[in-house]
C-alpha cells in the first residue's frame, strides 16, 4: 500500500491510493474496483474504514456503487483537495462506543433519583413518530448519561462527539443513508441502559451501552453494504447452475 499524507485519517490514504490508480489507468472510466474483502486486505484496514473510503470517492463523484454489482469508476478527475469531508460515521461510533462504555460505567456509581426520572422521561420520548424529536431525546439521553458523572470534560466530550456526526459531511452522508436505526431496536437498547443505571451496576452499564454502539456499528455496516448482496447473487447463480447440471443428468 502507497503511503500517503491524510492527516491521520485512513479513509483518506485509501482515498489517495485509490485515486493514484485510477490515474495510473489500472481502474480505467467503467471498470469496477476490487471487492471489499480484498481491498481491507490490501490496505490492512477494516470493512468500516473501507466503506468510508468508497463513500467519499462516490460523494466527490469518482465512483458509483451497484447494488449487486459492486463499485465502479465513473470519473478519472483528481479529488478536491479544498473540500474536507472530515471525520466519518464509523470513526465516530468507534470512539463513541469506547468513551461512551467507560461513562455509562461511572454514572452508574454516581446518577441520582432525578437524573435517572429524566432518563425515563427521555427514553419514553423515543418513541415518538416525530423522527426529529424522538433523534433529539436520543442525544439527549446520551449526554444526560455523561453529565450524570459531574465531569465537565466528559460532558463536553459525548456533546461533541454527538453533534460531530453532523458537522461531517461524510459522517452525515452515512447516517442519510442508513436512516433511523428502528424505534424497536433503539427503545430496547437504551433500556437495556437505563436497567443498568437503576441498578447501579458499572459493569452491565458498560457492556449495554457498547453493545448498542456496536449494534449501531453493524447498521451501518449493513445499509452500506454492496458486496454481501453481490455475494449473495453469484452464490445463488451458482446453485442454480449446479441445479440444472443434476436436471440433465
């Protein structure tokens, strides 16, 4: 893999890489780009930091992903450099799900009897229709989770991390497309919370909240997907074809 400057970034080596290529003429205007197992193999990075690369190419319209079909080339023009598309949706949740586990751990030891009334009061909000309110009880739940440990860097800390989703464009772009995480998922999760914080356990406050991060993470992953449904299509060509062997037999 090609070293290049992204300012700490690894979507945006994979980016430069990506773009050296196409240049180079060894992804020409049409041709699709390795699958994706293969290129977290040749960078040594994971699926997240893969599917942010591709997310960028396709948000500066060097590249379309297929449903089905994968990844191609539709431009050959250099990046703009001027255009920052930051910090991405993964990144974000990685780091969330690490600070985020360890602050839901020590609230636990310290949230009182009204702190926690507000959770509830929060979390019952989430189930509004209204995705607008119901997202904004979300961030809300969250940072009352942090400011239950009186620790003001910490609270400034989960806000920012919150709010840098949307300052993001590539960030934004992910959570446009993967859309709500379903009010089923997200109620049970963050009750899962809450029952952590009543009974003032660190432990299982920790592991609910990573485990819903996590779940987050996989969404993500999910809605972003173009390989596993390529996948899917050539495994059931496959037994078709092995079905119409046996047929003329």
């Amino acid at each position: 893999m090609r070293k290049t400057e992204s300012g700490g970034k690894l979507y945006r080596g994979i980016v430069d890489a990506i773009m050296s290529d196409i240049a180079e003429g060894i992804y020409p205007v049409g041709a699709r780009l390795p699958a994706e197992r293969d290129l977290t193999e040749r960078f040594k990075v994971s699926r997240p930091t893969v599917r942010e690369a591709m997310i960028a190419l396709e948000m500066q319209g060097i590249v379309e992903a297929r449903k089905g079909s994968g990844v191609f080339v539709l431009a050959t023009g250099a990046v703009d450099a001027t255009r920052e598309l930051d910090i991405g949706a993964f990144e974000i949740t990685e780091a969330r799900r690490l600070l985020e586990g360890e602050v839901a751990a020590v609230a636990a030891t310290e949230i009182d009897s009204a702190q926690l009334a507000e959770l509830r009061a929060l979390l019952a909000q989430m189930e509004q229709s209204d995705v607008t309110a119901a997202e904004d009880a979300d961030r809300r739940f969250h940072i009352a989770i942090a400011e239950a440990t009186g620790n003001a860097v910490i609270i400034a800390a989960v806000t920012d991390f919150w709010d840098m989703r949307f300052r993001s464009p590539l960030a934004r772009e992910v959570l446009v497309k993967a859309g709500s995480l379903g009010t089923e998922s997200r109620m049970a999760e963050h009750g899962r919370i809450l029952a952590a914080l009543e009974a003032r356990s660190p432990v299982d406050a920790r592991n609910a909240m990573r485990d819903h991060l996590s779940r987050v993470i996989d969404h993500l992953l999910d809605v972003t997907e173009t390989e596993a449904v390529e996948r899917a299509r050539a495994e059931a060509t496959q037994r078709r074809h092995a079905l119409a062997r046996r047929a003329a037999v």
